[in-house]
C-alpha cells in the first residue's frame, strides 16, 4: 500500500498520547487491567480517546486537537481525573513513568488484537520487555515538506526533551543510573532512530517509503519507531522520544515548548538542517538519557560543548515570545522549575533514598499522578 | 525385632505426602486440573476409612501443621486485600453482603425443609457462607491469573471467610448458651475469641514491619520473617484456644495497611508454601469418610446447588453497577465455589466444647469433599474463561 498522501492540519496545533501504568496496589506490581478499564471507560464519557497497548498492563490516552496551553491542560486534567476514577472502582493503581521500576517482563500479557499478536510474533521477547511508556507529540503541519522541514530541524533540540520528561531510572528492579533507560528499549527495535535526510514530501514518499515498502520491511509508517517521525494521515509530525512525565501537567508543558519551539524555527531564524547535523545526534541523544539535565550536548553547528541544562535555560527564554502567542506562558515557568529543580528521574530517585524500596516509588508515582503538580 | 505397627503409622504421613504431590504433578500435566484437587481425592482415598494408610487424624501435630499452612494462606490473603476498595467502591461491599447473606438464608431453608436440627442448620449455613481462601489463592497463584474477576474472588473470598467465621462463633456461642445456659462462657466462646484472636494478630501486623523497619531491611526479601511469625502466631491462638483464621487473616491485612516501609515477599512463602498446602489438602480431605458422605449425599447436591446459584445470582445482580461485565460477574460469581477448607479447621476447634458437629453434620462431609475437589476446577475454568490467565501459546 503506497504512502498515503499528506494531509494539511492547521499549522502548530498539538495533540498528545500518553502511554500509562496500570499497577496492582497490593504489591505495586504491573497488572493485566487494560481490557477491564477500557470496559469501564468506554461507559464513563471520558474526554479525548483511549485505546489499548501491546501489553494488558498498559492503556493508551489521546487528547483532541488543541490550539493553546489552556485547552489542552484542562482536557488532560479531566482524561486524568476520568481515569483515576476508574481505577478507583476497580482496584488499580493509574500512574506514569517511563518505565515500571521493577516489573518482570517475562510475566506480561499480549493484549489480545491481531497486530499485537503480529508483532509480538515478529519481534518475540522485545515487544514484551518493550512494556515502556512514552508520551509523543503531535504537531500539526501545513504540508508535507513543512513536516520533514520541522522535524530534521528540531534534530538540535531532542535531548531537552529527552532530558526534561526523564521518568526511568529504575529497569527490572535496578538503577540504571540512566535518568531515561525507557529509551534504550527502543533502541532495541531496528528501525529505531533517526528519519533519512529528506526535505521533501515527494522525495520521501517515492525515493524512501516506496523502496522501503518494496524490500518487504515495511507496510505502514506504523513500523517505524523513529524519534520524530511524519504522520501523513493525520498531517502532523510526532516527537516520541519523551518519557510519560508523572504528571498530566508536565505533559502539556512539554507539549507547549515542542509547539513553540517549531512556531520559531518556521521563521527560519536558524541555519536550515543539514545531514552533517546527525553526526553529533547519537551522542547528545545518549547524554540526555544518560546524565538528564546535567549532561552535555555538542552543538551540531559550531561542535562546541555546551551543559545541557544552560542549553534549556537559554532556549526557554528565547521562546517566550513565541509561547505568549499561544497563551503558553505557564508551560515554560514549568519547565523552568523542572530544569532547576530536577526531573522525574531525581523525584523517583528521592522517594527511593527517602522510603528504601523501588515499591514505594511507585506508591509515589500513583499519588503524584493523582494529585498533579503546579 | 521392632514392632512394625508403629514404624509403619510413623511413615504414613510422609508417604502420603509423597504420593499426592506425584499425584498431583502428573495428574496436573495430563489433565490440566488443579494440583489442589488432587491433593484432596489422593487424602481422601488414603484415609483411614477408606484405604487405610493414614491413621485417624487426631495427631496434634499434624492438625498444628495444617493449621499453620492455612495460616500462611490467609496471611498472604490478608496482604492482598485493600479494605480501601470498599471506600471507591461499595458496590464491592454490597455485592459481599448480599451473595453471602443470600447464600446464609438459602442453605438454611434447604437445611429445614431437610428436617435439620435448628442449631446445625444454622451451621451449615454460616459455613456454606465462605470460599475457600486456599483453594481461590492456590489456582490463582497456579495460572498466575490476573483482572478483575481474579482480583474479586480474592476480596469476596476474604470477606465471606470474615463473615462466616463470625456468624459461626455466634452460632457456637448460641449453642453453648443453649446447653449450659451461662451467658458468660457462650460469649467467651464466641465474639470475645474472635476478637482477641483478630487482635492478636493486628499486633503483629504492627510489629513485624516494625521489626524489619529496624533491620534496614530496604529491599531485603521479607519472606522469611512473615513465615515464622505466622507459625507464632498460630501456636499461640492454637495453644491457647483462640482462633487461628482471623488473627492470621488480621495479621496479613495489617501488615498491608500498616506497612512501614514496602517490602518485597516471596508470593505463596514460595517452597514452604507448596509443601505445607500439599499437607493441607491431604489432612483435611482425610478427615471425610465414605460411609459419612454416603449418608449426606442427598441433601449435599441440594445444597451445593442452591449455594451455587445464589453466589452467581448475588454477584452478577451488582456486576454492571460495581465497574465490570455481566460476563465477568458471572464467572465471578461462579469462580466463588469452592468450598472453604477451614469448615473442617473450624469444626475440629469446637471439639474441645464437645460439639461433635462432624458427626451431625453428615451432609457438611459431603459437601466438602465434592467441593474440595470440583470447587477449584470450577474456579480456574472461570479464570480461564475471563481470559486473565496468560495465553500459554503466546512467545
């Protein structure tokens, strides 16, 4: 089936999916509860979307389209409180986190629909030790090549999100010493990574999609597992490599900074994009994951080596103008308490030193998400 | 040469231990049926009035062991109830009420219109009440099931047991009134056992995780010290004639609600956990005899059916409103049929009243012995069904 054709979107809106926890609160283990919750949020009018993951111990939400910080916070506050309530009735922790601080991948279930079983035959034990939980980013594009533009020019800016929604220190009940281990699951996928350099929508869609489609590899946009990747059907372009923040809040302050972020680098205030730009990409993608907010970055233009945090800080406040626009002002005072005081990852590190036990962290986790931050 | 009778009477428990868990392991791979199940034919067929290898179970020590592993069941059980579930969700509660209530009202009926004496009726019917703990953790714990119906026969089975042993100990304290006319010995007997049992076993809710906060015990496997104060405790209600079931039950849910600092535990007390439920199921399947269940056969297949259907119907009536499926609460409701194995830990306490309630109760030793065996395939067929067990041909 060959690519289908680029739809137009209003151009900066934004739409966020967040993959999140569904736990046992008898031992703060994993549990199969995603067909269950889904009956009984099928029945509550949740607002936005929910859909099944590929294991049963992880359930998916959607917001609609948004154009503002405002809108968009509020529809997630209220999918929140939804799906809190819903865990209520049913005996199940809701939280979020990039990965289960010690769940056993061996002991999860392939929620039962034919492409999970799919992949879950292809890939085998990575799709079940791929219980890891994201949160991406939908920007609306004008066009196709709008899109491609967009997302190699933000190759630059990956490790801050990379860096301000890390919520996976902890893997199969050990510290990683990662502030995002969730990422290097991914990782594991082989098409993971970065887009091929191509400006333009024709070029993708005959030079790439259509060479690709023909070795067999591929049938949808659906196989790849990129970091950023364009999604023509619904005319956008998806960042995915931040982790599910513990809070709906911190969610759309991401989502917020993503979205002024490409209103700014529209204006073409930067240099354009080029191949060479991913040379340095790996690396300071594996700083962010690796060190979070304290790692360092190599700017992909002039190679200088520059902290990670100041990078943030900097771009933070270069974007206010852009953010006001789209009443996206509490966003970045958000992201700029996150970068002073630390992310997720130190949160859930704390809880660990505080209360001696990776179950504890994840009790904290489900208040958090609960309760929600400023 | 030494006298064989006693050498043989020695050997016969840990023979027939042997022989269950061999039982059980080939008959669980050929067939696909509980491991408990079998457990229990394989006690009942080597019981003393049947096949004779077990000599009558009076032994102290074995009752003792039996006790403990169902000890180590309910305390594992207590851990995973969340007495805040019936806060979000009283549907929950109210679903209790009504199948054990309907269950309670029901059996006795049938028990009268059976010409039953008053008092062992309403036995019957406070014992008919409860699921058995053991046998819904152990298949649980077996297919490694996890949802909704999963997690609600485990809260309704803890809840019923609570209710059943109240109701029972009132019963008791009724019948001790009865025949002795003092007040003060039937309420000893009855709340105030219950009561100081449940409260034995809150305090070492306390005081376990308190202990293990003292230790450091951050991230350490807490497995070991929650056994041995399970066996504490239940040498000391046993010794002192205080009831075992609640206060381990009391003991696991403190431990859960109290908890000072989380700790991992191994589920099931892993090995110990095997071996003491293979002793469980034999002892307690050994205390039946044929000629017994013969006699209560009649009334037992009414009986189970009525209990049968008043726990589906109670379930199902309150599935919609409570969160889940009409699908899941009927399997719900059925996967509640086994029949609780401490009936028999409960009626062995009271012999020391000289309530010789085994012996009125004919129907009860049938009834028990159908559902140690059925109850458990009931069970895992609904969890099967509900498709909470992990689908063995996925990779």
């Amino acid at each position: 089936m060959p690519l289908e054709p680029f739809k137009t979107s209003d151009a900066l809106t934004l739409g966020v999916e967040l993959e999140l926890q569904l736990v046992n609160l008898s031992n703060f283990d994993l549990t199969d509860a995603s067909s269950d919750m889904l009956h009984l949020l099928r029945r509550a009018s949740l607002p936005g979307n929910v859909t099944p993951e590929v294991t049963e111990s992880m359930i998916e939400i959607n917001t609609d389209i948004h154009t503002n910080h405002t809108e968009l916070l509020e529809q997630l506050q209220r999918i929140r409180d939804t799906l809190v309530r819903a865990g209520d009735t049913l005996n199940v922790g809701v939280c979020g986190g990039g990965t289960h601080p010690f769940q056993h991948w061996p002991e999860r279930k392939i929620f039962a629909k034919p492409r999970f079983k799919e992949v879950s035959a292809i890939y085998g034990y990575l799709i079940k030790q791929f219980t890891v939980f994201g949160q991406h980013i939908h920007v609306g594009c004008a066009s196709g090549d709008e899109a491609l533009f967009l997302l190699h020019a933000l190759n630059r800016y990956v490790p801050h999100f990379i860096a301000l929604s890390a919520s996976s220190p902890y893997f199969q009940g050990i510290d990683t010493q990662f502030n995002s281990a969730r990422l290097n699951s991914v990782f594991a996928f082989p098409l993971s990574g970065r887009a091929p350099f191509l400006l333009r929508w024709a070029d993708f869609e005959n030079m790439y999609f259509a060479k690709m489609e023909s070795t067999g590899i591929v049938k949808s946009m659906k196989d790849f597992y990129w970091d950023i990747r364009p999604k023509p059907e619904f005319g956008t372009i998806e960042l995915r490599v931040c982790d599910t923040p513990l809070t709906v809040e911190r969610a759309a302050a991401l989502a917020c900074y993503l979205q002024a972020l490409c209103q700014y680098l529209l204006t073409q205030a930067e240099a354009p994009p080029t191949e060479d730009d991913y040379l340095v990409y790996n690396y300071n993608r594996f700083q962010a994951c690796r060190f979070g907010l304290d790692g360092s970055l190599v700017h992909p233009k002039t190679h200088e080596t520059i902290s990670l945090r100041e990078d943030i800080l900097t771009t933070l406040r270069k974007m206010e103008p852009y953010a006001e626009m789209m009443a996206g002002q509490p966003a970045l005072e958000h992201l700029y308490r996150t970068a002073h005081e630390g992310s997720d990852a130190s949160y859930l590190r704390q809880q660990y030193v505080e209360r001696g036990s990776t179950e504890s962290m994840v009790d904290a986790a489900i208040h958090r998400f609960r309760d929600g931050c400023p | 040469m030494p006298d064989l009778l006693p050498i043989i009477s020695d050997l016969a428990w840990p023979f027939a231990l042997a022989i269950a868990w061999i039982a059980g392991e080939f008959g669980h791979r050929w067939t696909g049926l509980p491991r408990i199940s079998i457990y229990g034919l394989v006690g009942f067929l080597l019981a003393d009035t049947q096949a004779g290898l077990l000599p009558r179970t009076d032994s102290v020590s074995i009752m003792l062991l039996a006790n403990i592993a169902f000890g180590l069941i309910l305390f594992e059980l207590g851990y995973r109830i969340n007495l805040r579930w019936l806060r979000t969700n009283p549907w929950l509660g109210v679903t209790s009420l009504v199948e054990a209530g309907g269950t309670f009202a029901a059996v006795y009926l049938v028990a009268q219109r059976f010409g039953m004496p008053f008092i062992s009726s309403l036995l019957l019917s406070s014992l008919a009440m409860a699921t058995s703990p053991a046998g819904v953790l152990r298949v649980v714990n077996e297919q490694r099931s996890s949802g909704q119906v999963t997690e609600r026969i485990l809260h309704l089975s803890a809840f019923n047991c609570v209710l059943t042993v109240f109701t029972f100990k009132v019963v008791v304290g009724l019948w001790v009134f009865q025949s002795t006319g003092d007040v003060l010995h039937a309420l000893w007997n009855s709340l105030i056992v219950l009561l100081v049992s449940a409260a034995i076993g809150g305090l070492f809710g306390l005081a376990v995780p308190g202990l293990l906060k003292k230790l450091g015990n951050s991230g350490r496997d807490a497995t070991v010290a929650f056994a041995i104060a399970v066996i504490i405790l239940v040498a000391l209600t046993h010794t002192l004639k205080f009831s075992p079931v609640p206060a381990a039950l009391a003991f696991g849910l403190m431990a859960r609600h109290r908890r000072v600092a989380l700790s991992q535990a191994q589920q099931n007390f892993g090995a110990l956990g095997n071996l003491l439920t293979v002793l469980l199921f034999v002892f307690m399947a050994a205390t039946l005899e044929w000629p017994m269940v013969m006699a209560g056969a009649g009334l037992a297949l009414a009986l189970m059916a009525v209990r049968f259907a008043v726990k589906t119907a109670g379930v199902v009536a309150f599935a919609r409103v409570s969160g889940i499926t009409w699908r899941k609460g009927l399997l719900t409701g059925m996967a509640l049929t086994p029949l609780s194995a401490f009936v028999i830990l409960l009626l062995e306490q009271t012999r020391h009243l000289g309530i010789g309630l085994m012996d009125e109760l004919a129907a009860l030793a049938a009834i028990t012995l159908l559902l140690e065996v059925i109850g458990p395939i009931v069970t895992q067929w609904a969890l099967v069904l509900s498709k909470e067990v992990p689908d063995t041909t996925e990779t």
